[in-house]
C-alpha cells in the first residue's frame, strides 16, 4: 500500500495569479495521491472521458463540459482517456476586487451539486476561443494591459459558467440567491474559527432571522445546518486524506472538545473519527 503523507499535500499556485495548461489527446491512467489546490482550477473538457475524484465523490470528465475545482478541495484526476482541453488556474487575489467579485465560484461550490457544468453546443466554440485567448495572454512578455485583459477573459468564463450551471438549475437570480452567495463566502473564511449562526448574520449586517429563512428558501437548510455541515466537511476530508491525529482535526476545525467533536462526527457519517478514517481507506 502506497504511504500517505502526513499532511495532505498543498499544491501552490506559481509565481503568476493566472497559468493556463493546455492538453491535446492527453492520458491519465496512474494518478498522483489526493491533494489540494491553494487555488481554483477550471478544467474545459473539448473531448475525451474520465472521471475526477472531488471530496472522494466521482464527477465526469465528459465533452463539451466544464469542471470547478475549489481551492482546498481534495481532488484526484484519476482517469482520462483522449482529454482534449485546458485547465485554468487562478487564485483569490483575481476575484476579490472590482467587477470579477462577481465571478467568485465559492458560492457555487458552497453549494456542494453538480460542479461539471454542461457547455451549450452552440457556445463551445466560444469557451475554445476565449481559453485560446487566455493562454496566449499570460505567454506574452509583460506589458501594461496583459494582467486586465487575462482578469477579463477568466471573469467572461466564469460568467457563463455561473449563467449555464443557474439555466440547468432553473435558479432565479433574485435577493435570497444573492444572500447565500454572500454567506458562502463568508461561511468558506470563517467555518474553522466560527460555528455560531449569529456570527455569520452579524458578517452579513442582516438578521439572523431573515438569514436562516434566505438559506433555507435557496438549499432547504438553516443557517447552523449549512455550517456544521462544512466544518464536518472538512473535518472528512482531513481524517480521510491527512495522517493529522483526530485531536488535531477536532482543533483544526474549531472544537475545543474531541469528546463533542467526535460526537457530531458520529451524526453527521454515522461513526467515530477513527472508524470513520478506517472505514473510507478500505
């Protein structure tokens, strides 16, 4: 059995904010072990099948789609055969400012549905152009436009991401949506140091009331559900994919108390930390 690292290894970005690779009747059959990203990555599938582990769950590498990876997402590219595409991969310092704070992807990803979005037939060859565009930017020596014309190009994809996943979801674009992007956010900041519903009304200068009835309206969840449910998230993926003793996960995670910690690990998957871990290595 191949050792695990004692840390679950994280993938840094290079020394630019923006790197697009492209691949051409690319292969995947021998994958490295799972890993994070310290940034987000989109992957254009044009052609080719495969699968990507995301959290451990499979989701497809299929044509004509588009992929979101979330930065500290575990993530395995595990099979691939014929990939024709690109990934692209960019870090937070593009989307927190200006008009790409509108593309931020967290709130998608927030979500945990579908993150392989399907690309309309007629818009493929959009996606290939503006890739094409986006990689041939950050090629170029540096000059005073390329860094606005690359954020430009990244912002127009994930737009149209954004536009295709909310069609396929029949999502409406109005107050209570826009609330829960903004929580999401916020919960993806502030989950390790901040379990309390009130913290997260407070950060979002609303009621707490009107949250919980905005968050329920989008995902059927309160305000504290969706927060347990990313701190146990992540609580997962540590005890799964890291070597890290449960004490160190529980404070990893914000509890102060293993005993309590393993307690809401065991209502949430049905068994203890250790059981837990044991049980998703095989």
């Amino acid at each position: 059995m191949k050792p695990r690292p004692p840390e679950l290894e994280l993938d840094p970005l290079g020394p630019a904010a923006l790197e697009v690779a492209r691949f051409d009747d690319h292969s995947v059959t021998a994958p490295r072990h799972p890993h994070r990203h310290d940034f987000h990555e989109l992957f254009w599938t044009a052609a080719g099948v495969g699968h990507h582990l995301i959290d451990g769950e499979p989701f497809p590498v299929a044509p004509h789609t588009v992929t979101i990876v979330g930065r500290g997402q575990v993530h395995v590219f595990e099979r691939a055969e014929g990939f024709f595409g690109a990934v692209v991969r960019f870090g937070d310092e593009l989307l927190g400012a200006g008009p790409a704070a509108r593309a931020d992807p967290g709130w998608l990803l927030a979500r945990r549905g579908a993150r392989t979005i399907a690309v309309p037939a007629d818009a493929s060859g959009a996606v290939e152009a503006v890739v094409t565009a986006l990689d041939a930017e950050t090629r170029r020596p540096p000059d005073p436009r390329r860094d606005e014309i690359a954020r430009h190009l990244l912002l127009t994809l994930l737009l149209w991401v954004e536009r295709w996943h909310d069609a396929d979801a029949e999502e409406r674009d109005d107050a209570d949506t826009q609330l829960f992007r903004r929580f999401s956010t916020v919960l993806e900041r502030d989950f390790a140091r901040h379990h309390d519903a009130a913290h997260y009304a407070d950060a979002l200068a609303v009621p707490q009331r009107a949250l919980t009835r905005a968050l329920r309206a989008v995902t059927g969840k309160g305000t504290k559900e969706l927060v347990r449910e990313r701190v146990l998230l992540e609580a997962a993926r540590l005890l799964r994919f890291s070597d890290l003793e449960v004490g160190e996960v529980a404070f990893r995670t914000g509890f102060d108390d293993r005993l309590y910690f393993s307690r809401a690990l065991r209502r949430a998957y049905g068994t203890a930390p250790s059981a837990y871990r044991a049980q998703q290595r095989g």
